[in-house]
C-alpha cells in the first residue's frame, strides 16, 4: 500500500471514531493494513482507561480511478551505471549474395620478359615400364661407386651417360629397382637427370668363404660289392728247419676193462640269446668308415659287445 493511501485510511478512521464518540482510552495505533479485494483491511488497537486491549479491523475500499496528472517535469539525468558484462558472441549470420562482378579493365601494355625462375622440383617418377630385351640402345660413358664421386668435369658433352653402383629400391613397396643411369644434362643444379635403372646382377664379386658344413644325411641305401682286388704277389718262403731226433717208440699198454655205463645227466641250461652282428656305414670326404659290432667271447667277457672299426678309401670314380 502506498503512502497516500495508508493517510487516507488514517484520516478516515479518525473520522470514524470521532463520528462514532469511540475514542474512550488511549494509545489506538494502527496494527495492521492488509489488502482485500477492491481495497484493504484496516485493523486498530488500543487500550481503554481501565487497562482492557482492543482491538477493531475494518474496510477501507478503494476509490474510482482518478484523471491522469500533467506530466511532471524532466528530472536531472542521473549518473552512467557500471557497464555490463560483455555479452556471448552470437552465431555467424549467413553469407550475403555474391556482387555483382565488375567491368574488366582495358588491357595494359605487355611487360618485360622477366628473369629466369629457379628450376623447379624433380617430378614424381613415373611407373616403370616393362622390362626391354638385354642390352642397353645407348653406352655408359662413365661407371661410378657412389654419386659422391660424380663430378661435371668428367663429360666433356652433353648426353652422356653414366650409372652408379648403388643399389636402388622403392621406398614405399621394397622393390628393387637396380642401379641408377643418369644422364649429363650440362645445366641447371645438378646438370645430370635419372633416366633408368638397370636391373642386372653386374659385375661378378669375389669367391665368398667356404659355408659350415652340413648336418649328417641319412644312411644310404647299401652299395654294390666291389670289384675283386688284385691278387697280392707270393711271399718269399721260409728257411726249412732242421729235423729233430725221432724219438723211441714206447711199449703198447694193455687195454683196460669197460666201465659201467654212467646214470643220465640233468639237462643243461638254456644257452644265452643269440647276438647278429650290425655293421654302420660313415661316409667321409675321402672314403668311408664301417663299424662292426659282434658278440664274443662270452664266456669270458660276460656278453660283453665289442666294436671293430676299418676305415675304407673312397673308390675311384
């Protein structure tokens, strides 16, 4: 509720009490002014002599509307206020139309020629051709080691050709190319061009080492029987010796009685297994060596095996 309102209400009620001979005590204060529809409940309290609060609330409508007032006077412009912060960057508009294209100028006169530009890069290499029959239709002129050993006073023309010994290949797919030939140009930096490659093995290097020697083949099957050797000469022979004394001839004995026949024996144990000799076959660079494995002397040895080596010389081919 605005000020001019709440004095109206305040001079109304003091009108009212006043009319109504109500103002008996003392102290009445307006407690509350609340609003209501089409106006505002006023609501009093006092005290009376004899010490009794009270309390009374009335209605207070609001009037009609009254007519607008004259406009009032322009006040003084008051102080700028503190800049407000920069707003967000809205979105990019669309692109407007395109101009109109303008008149083409009058063609000026022709300018002078102007130097000559640096030469340019070396273009990408084209795809390589097919492989042509051997030989080459032109000659190398000159054979280099590497291309730092290139030099422009070793072509005393232009044409010529020359190859490197630098084994080429492709950087993407890893496949060889060859060796290099280029071409003296005489001009531009450096005065030589790639022609070619030459996808040959070259000149023949030296002999490499002897390799390791390999693991063992397995045992061939048994060669044939050789052929008989020679018969060896006849050795010289012995002095005879001398003949001995013959000795006395003893008396005859005389011949003994039989004897009973003996009861039969128990059966003797089984023999030990049996033992087939094997024979290995080693071949060497310069013949080949048999072993050849028996069984003997059992009795003896206690079945022991026992190797015999011979060593045989490689047949003439």
């Amino acid at each position: 509720m605005d000020i001019i309102t709440l004095a109206m209400a305040k001079k109304y009620t003091q009108d009212s009490l006043e009319g109504i001979g109500a103002l008996q005590g003392k102290n009445c204060t307006v407690q509350s002014v609340s609003e209501i529809a089409g106006g505002h409940r006023v609501t009093l309290a006092w005290t009376l002599d004899n010490g009794t609060a009270k309390t009374q609330s009335f209605d207070v409508m609001d009037g009609a509307k009254g007519e607008k007032g004259d406009k009032g006077d322009k006040g003084d412009t008051g102080e700028q206020g503190i800049q407000g912060l920069q707003g967000v960057k809205g979105d990019q508009g669309e692109q407007g139309a395109q101009g109109l294209q303008g008149i083409q100028g009058i063609q000026g006169e022709k300018g002078e020629k102007g130097d000559t530009g640096a030469q340019g890069l070396q273009g990408i290499q084209g795809i390589q051709g097919e492989r042509g029959a051997d030989g080459f239709p032109f000659l190398i002129y000159k054979q280099y080691d590497s291309l730092s050993e290139y030099s422009d006073s070793d072509f005393p023309e232009v044409g010529l050709m020359f190859m490197v010994m630098d084994w080429q290949t492709d950087s993407e797919t890893g496949e060889d190319l060859g060796y290099p030939i280029y071409r003296y140009t005489g001009e531009g930096s450096p005065k030589y061009s790639l022609v070619t490659y030459m996808n040959t093995s070259g000149i023949k290097g030296e002999k490499g080492d002897k390799g390791d020697t390999g693991a063992q083949g397995i045992q061939g099957e048994k060669g044939e029987k050789g052929d008989k050797g020679d018969k060896g000469d006849q050795g010289e022979q012995g002095i005879q010796g001398e003949q001995g004394i013959q000795g006395i001839q003893g008396e005859q004995g005389i011949q003994g009685e039989r004897g009973e026949t003996g009861a039969k024996g128990d059966a003797g144990d089984n023999g030990e297994d049996g033992f087939s000799p094997t024979a290995t076959v080693t071949q060497l660079s310069d013949g080949a060596t048999i072993e050849i494995t028996d069984k003997r002397d059992r009795a003896e040895c206690g079945g022991r095996a026992d190797t015999q080596r011979e060593q045989v010389p490689e047949r003439p081919p």
